[in-house]
C-alpha cells in the first residue's frame, strides 16, 4: 500500500476518533444538565422524592464508573475501538466535576490516544475544555448526601455514645493530620456528615489502609462543598470500591486479583439488572461512529443524540421512579 494511502487511512481514522470523542463530550454535558433540573425538580416536590432521587444520581454515577473503571487498565486498550473508548468518555465527562476518578480516566483516555496517534493526535490529545454546568453543586451534593445516608444505615451494630465519641476522636485526630491547615479540618469536623465519614474512616483503617493518605486524597472541590463531611465520605469510599492500587494498603497479587474480579462481576451484573436512567445513558451512547463523524461534518449534533437523551430525560421524570 502507497505511504500517501497509508496516510490518509490514518488521517480519517483519527478524524472519526475525535469526532466520537466530541459527540460523546456533547452528550455528557446534556446528561450533566438533565440530571440537575431532576435533583431540582424532586428538592421542590417532597424530601421523599428527593432521597430518591439522590439515590438514582449515586446509583447512575456509579454505573458509570463501571464503564470507564476497566479503561483504567492497560490491558483493556489493547482491543478497545472507537465506540468503546467514546463510551468512556462519556462515562467519565458526565461525571468529571464531582468525581476525581472520573478526571484520572479522561486523562487516561487522552494518554491513551496520545499514544495511539503519535505526534498526528493534537486534536484527540487536547479536546476543548468543558465548562462546568451551573449548578454542579447540586449534583455534587446529592451523591453526597445519597452515600451519608446510605452509610447512616450501614451503621450497625449499634455502639454506646462513649465509643462512638472515642471512634470520632482518633478519627478527628486523622483528619486534622491530613489537612493541618485548619480551615479545612474544622469545616469537615463540624459538617452534619461527619459522623459517617467518621465510620467510614475508622472502617478503612481497621482494613489495613492509611487514613491520612486517603484523606490527602480527596480534592479541593470539598472546600466548595456543601457538605464538606460527605464529600469527603465518598470520594474515600469511591477510592476503596475502586479496586485499585491506592497506596494504602498492602496486599498480594492473588487477594487484589480475586477482589478485583468480584468488583466488576457484581458492577457487571447490577447495571445488567437495572432499567434505570445510568444505564439508559450507558446503553444511549455511543452514536455509530460513522453517524458521529457525519453529524460533526455538517455541524449538528450527533446522530441520534436528542432521541437517546429524550429517553434518558423520560426515564428520570419516569412517575415510577
């Protein structure tokens, strides 16, 4: 085959690439917006439906870090095509601004092309920054607060008042080690949520895992946060599901293998098993990339975006929901 041939094979390949990769950013910015009108709309009706709603957002957030979480290991990359790695990306942006996860796996997306590509991947390598939605602090709240309340029941068995106050000193004691400044500390300490990151704290550390380091490990939106201690609560708790290698624990390739294969059997199964709006969204996108590339020549949105977002709009007004 002629190197010009060659050439312009690889030229349209990576103009389908970013094509896809554009559709799929477009699509995650409407869910982004769908999604907080919803959190809105529920906080407005009744606090009944807003729990519930806030448990759809935790739920749909982390059916989408099934989808990108696998993009995390090299190996995944090796028969990943277009449309698989569009789905990450969708995955990811939708939730990007809330989720530090979800900021490491378009970073690797974008490493990942980068290397694909070589020095022709400047389009792939630098997509357009996104802007972050109004109202982002919604959205952050709410699976926030759906993890504090989720980890309020999970509190069991239930201990004297003279433990618990034990267990929330060792752990404030942590908490201002990691974050020795103060301002911060003390915003989280005296956070209505504090008690449950408390547990979740001491869980983590009675499991073998450094606190402090998980600690250092949450990101400066929390000073945004409407409720520090939440924030905090879940991006631990999201650091330990994840199943990866943060650091903070020691353990043999066997256990982390065998852990790691239960955790996406059980993701795999229950996004399987649900009809929610996460996996709506999940199953919408993405667009064929063909269809992606020629909605992008002509300037409009990607095939078949609006019908999948109408659909994921209607299963999250869905009465039954």
């Amino acid at each position: 085959m002629a190197d010009n041939e060659m050439a312009e094979i690889h030229q349209r390949a990576t103009a389908a690439m970013t094509a896809a990769i554009q559709a799929a950013g477009q699509l995650a910015q409407v869910l982004i917006d769908a999604r907080i009108a919803q959190l809105q709309r529920a906080a407005r009706a009744s606090e009944e439906q807003a729990r519930q709603v806030r448990a759809q957002a935790r739920a749909a957030q982390q059916a989408d870090a099934a989808v990108w979480r696998p993009a995390m290991r090299p190996g995944w990359w090796r028969t990943a095509g277009t449309e698989d790695i569009a789905r990450v990306w969708r995955a990811a942006s939708t939730w990007q601004h809330v989720d530090p996860r979800a900021q490491q796996a378009r970073q690797t997306v974008v490493d990942q092309l980068a290397k694909r590509a070589g020095r022709t991947a400047q389009a792939v390598e630098k997509p357009e920054p996104t802007r972050e939605p109004d109202g982002i602090e919604v959205l952050s709240d709410a699976v926030d607060r759906a993890v504090r309340e989720a980890t309020d029941r999970s509190r069991r068995p239930a201990m004297s008042a003279e433990a618990v106050r034990d267990r929330q000193e060792r752990m404030a004691a942590e908490v201002r080690k990691a974050w020795p400044s103060g301002q911060r500390a003390e915003r989280v300490l005296g956070c209505e949520a504090w008690g449950a990151l408390a547990y979740t704290l001491d869980q983590a550390q009675h499991a073998g895992h450094d606190v402090q380091q998980l600690l250092r490990g949450v990101p400066n939106f929390i000073d945004r946060a409407r409720t520090p201690g939440a924030f905090a609560c879940r991006v631990v708790q999201d650091q330990l599901d994840g199943r990866i290698d943060l650091g903070t624990a020691r353990r043999d390739r066997s256990q982390e293998a065998a852990a790691n294969q239960a955790a996406y059997t059980d993701l795999a199964e229950s996004t399987a098993a649900s009809s929610g709006p996460a996996v709506t969204a999940a199953r919408a996108f993405p667009v064929p990339t063909r269809d992606a590339v020629a909605a992008t020549k002509t300037g409009s949105d990607a095939a078949g975006q609006v019908s999948a977002v109408k659909a994921v709009e209607a299963g999250l007004d869905s009465p039954s929901r």
